[in-house]
C-alpha cells in the first residue's frame, strides 16, 4: 500500500466537502470509488487481478492440455479405425500422424514449461506478462494446430470438429480479454482460409465449414468475454470489500484506542478528585483531619444538637512549650513531634462519633457527643496521660522531663451560646486557664468571669 488509508478519509471529505468522518459513503458511486480509490493505490489498478488470473489460467491450461492430449488420442484412434475401414488415402492417415506427433510433443513441452511457470509464480519470480504471452502462444498454436487439421481429411468433416473443440475449450477454459483472444483467432482462422484457397474442398463443404466455424466463432468469444468480465467484476468487488474492511478495522482500532484513553483520563480525573478532597480535608503533616474538616464537622454537629438538644464535649488541646522544644531539638524533630501527638489524640478516640482535627499550629481540637461534664474532664485527662505516656523527652521543659500538653474544655448543648466559635473560644479561655496554672493539666470551663459575653 503506497498511501495510508487516512488518505482516503481525508480525500473523500476534501473532495466532497463533507466533515464527517463517513468510511463508506453512500453519495459516491462504487464507479466512482473504484476510479478514486485506484488513483490513491489503495486497490488494484490491473497487476494484482493480472497475477490471481495468471495463476488459475495456469491452471487451467493443465486441464487444457490433458484434454488436447485425450482429443488426440481420440482422434487416432478414429483415423486408425477410418483407414483400417476404408484401407485407402495413407497420404492423409500419415499427414495425420504427422500432425498428432507434433501435437503431442509440443503439448508435453508446454505441459513442462507451465509446471515450471507455476512454481515460479507461486515464488513471484515471473512476469505476469511472460506468462500471459506463453499461454497465448500454446493457444495460438493449438488453434492454428486445429485449422491445419482440418485438411487432413477435409472429406470426412470430422476433423473439422477437432477445430471447433479446440476452439471452444481454449475460450471457455483462458480467462482472457476478448482483445488477446483476437490473436489465436485470427491467426488459426488465417491458416484456414489460406489452407482453403490452396487446396479448396468440394463447395458444400467450404460453405459447411465456414458457417459452422462462424457460428462457433462468435459463440466461444462471447461467452469468454462475458466469464473474464464476470472474473474481474468479483475481483474489483472482492478488493473493494477489503478495503472497506480495512478502513474499518482500522476505524475501530482508533475508537478502541479512544475509549481507553478517555477511561484512562477518567480514572485519573477520580483520583485527582479523592486527592483533592484529602487535601483539602486532611492535615499533611499530621494526616488527621484539618481545620476545614472540623468546621464541616461541627457545623453538622451544632444543627443536630440543636435539633436534639444533645451535647457536644469541646476540648482544646495545646502542647505545652513547644516553641522551646522546637529551639532545643530542631524544627524538623518538631514536625514529627507533632505528629506523634496527632496519632496519640488520634487513638484517644473511644467512639466513632468522637472526632478530633488539627486546629492549628501545635493546637488541637477534639470533640465528643452526648457526654457531661464530668465524662468530658475524664476524657480530658485521659488525653493527657496519653501525650504524656508517650514520654517524649522535653529537657526545656521546667515542669516536666517529657512533652506535654494543656486542656481547656467544657460541655455544652447547642443554643446555650450562638454559635459553635463561641464555644471554641470558651473552651480557649479554659486552655488559657490551664496554662497559666502551669500547664499539663485540664481546666473546664465553668467560671462566668472568664467569659468575655
Ligand atoms: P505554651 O506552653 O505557652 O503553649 O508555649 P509554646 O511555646 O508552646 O507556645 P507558642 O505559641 O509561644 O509557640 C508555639 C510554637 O509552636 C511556635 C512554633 O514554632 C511551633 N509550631 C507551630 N506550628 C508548627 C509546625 O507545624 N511545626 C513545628 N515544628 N513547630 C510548629
Ligand atoms: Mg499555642
Ligand atoms: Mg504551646
């Protein structure tokens, strides 16, 4: 194939005008296409049909020859019976003779040649045209074979028939256009007009002869010409179908190749959408959840306290001189301080409703649901002693050798105060209470002159 098969899809737009992407359309004639089609290469402009033909010809001249040579073999036969019956005319009996050897051999010879024409084919080391003018020329030959017999015994009539057999089986078995089946036509029909004006028979027979030889004539070139168009009709339709089906093979190729980019885009989409959601909602350093998270949370929360008047524990939770951890063993250690203590509040959790996020800094916010005070102190402490237990060791620390951290918390069911920041900051003014206090320890959040309200 010399051009791509896109070509024909782009040609077929560009020459129509059509944007569409159509592989097989109707608007353009099969001539048409056929015409187009051969121009850009895609099917066979003439080799490909003259090589399959080549081939089943060659075949076919095998069958050919094998009936000349039982035809011959019949037709001595015959002669040998009418001789032997008439015990006259040697004259024409050894002219026959003659004749039937030439046959003979030169048919093996052809029978020869055509085996070697055929392996050499199926090697496609011949020439299509070599082998199309040697099976015109064992053609001819036979054919001019068959006019020169009828002069063999021109009284009989029988050799005429030879003629004629030869005649008809050669155009019935060649897939040849009618133009080079001209050439052993007039070529035999030449011998015989010439062998009829050097040795005329009596004028029934000449007038027998040629009307029997016309009708046979025109009878063996119509009905070859009709088989080697209806030859080629299915060629061209056969390499026209495989085209088509080339291009929507290939069609087919590009929309499979299609479908699983896009699904390929699709899970990458999904995943650039979970990532996004994580970032968004969960805290990098730490990966509990973040501010925002907590916002969502709680806004959740505060409306379903409020609908059931149910309470909500918040407690703050701050580590205790971080800032001077941070300056005594780097900010890198800090980092993984933090989260450390992340996953410790993280595993504080006793319910699936209790919730904590990372609230800022190396502060902490964690709530729990339906608990009263004193649920949410032990809670608190609880917290405590698990940052505690984690004996992180704090050598800036005044108060205590390991890390630590400070709680302010308190209960509350929402509609007691506006809205859940007010809470935070309640909760804010108690942590400020523990720390001034020293720090590791809880404070709730209870006495009215710490509120600012
Ligand atoms: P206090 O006991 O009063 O809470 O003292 P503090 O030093 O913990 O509090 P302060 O607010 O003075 O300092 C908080 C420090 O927390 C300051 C900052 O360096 C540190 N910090 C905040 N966020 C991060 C973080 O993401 N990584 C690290 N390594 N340090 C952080
Ligand atoms: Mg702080
Ligand atoms: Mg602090």
């Amino acid at each position: 194939m010399k051009i791509s098969l896109y070509s024909v899809k782009w040609f077929y737009r560009m020459k129509l005008g059509r944007a569409d992407n159509e592989l097989s359309p109707g608007w353009l004639s099969m001539a048409n296409r056929l015409k187009w089609l051969k121009k850009l290469h895609l099917i066979d402009d003439g080799e490909a049909v003259g090589r399959e033909l080549s081939f089943y010809n060659l075949e076919r001249m095998r069958i050919f020859i094998i009936v000349i040579l039982l035809l011959e073999f019949l037709l001595f036969l015959i002669d040998d019976y009418l001789v032997s019956q008439t015990g006259a005319n040697h004259g024409s009996s050894f002219f026959t003779v003659f004749l039937l050897v030439i046959l003979f051999v030169v048919s093996i010879a052809y029978l020869f040649v055509f085996d070697q024409l055929g392996k050499l084919h199926k090697a496609n080391q011949v020439k299509n045209s070599t082998i199309k003018a040697l099976l015109v020329s064992y053609l001819t030959l036979t054919m001019i074979w068959g006019a020169v017999f009828t002069f063999s015994a021109k009284n009989t009539g029988g050799s005429l028939a030879a003629f004629l057999i030869i005649l008809l089986l050669g155009s019935l078995l060649m897939y040849m256009d009618s133009r080079t089946l001209l050439i052993p036509y007039l070529a035999s029909i030449l011998v015989f007009i010439i062998g009829h004006q050097l040795a005329p028979p009596p004028v029934q027979a000449l007038v027998k002869h040629y009307l029997n030889l016309a009708i046979f004539l025109v009878l063996a070139w119509f009905i070859s010409r009709n088989l080697y168009k209806a030859y080629t009709r299915e060629f061209k339709a056969r390499d026209l179908i495989e085209v088509q089906n080339r291009l929507l093979k290939e069609a087919n190729q590009e929309l499979l190749q299609e479908i699983v980019a896009r699904e390929e885009a699709q899970k990458n989409l999904e995943i650039a959408n979970q990532e996004l959601v994580q970032l968004s909602l969960v805290d990098q350093l730490t990966g509990i959840p973040n501010r925002r998270s907590l916002e969502l949370f709680l806004r959740f929360e505060w409306h379903r306290g409020l609908r059931e008047q149910s309470s909500i524990a918040i407690i703050m939770i701050d580590i205790d001189r971080f800032k001077a951890y941070n300056d005594c063993y780097g900010h890198v250690q800090g980092d993984k301080v933090l989260a450390r203590v992340a996953a410790a509040l993280d595993g504080s959790r006793r319910r699936s409703t209790d919730f904590v996020a990372r609230y800022g800094g190396e502060e902490f916010l964690f709530t729990a649901l339906n608990i009263d005070e004193a649920g949410t102190f032990t809670l608190a402490e609880m917290i405590r002693k698990n940052v505690e237990a984690l004996h992180i060791q704090h050598d800036a620390s005044p108060s205590s050798p390991w890390l630590t951290i400070s709680l302010g918390a308190l209960t509350i069911v929402p509609g007691s105060v506006e809205s859940y920041s007010d809470a935070i900051h309640m909760a804010d003014l108690a942590l400020y209470d523990a720390k001034r206090a020293g720090g590791n320890q809880t404070k709730m959040y209870r006495s009215p002159q710490d509120t600012l309200f």
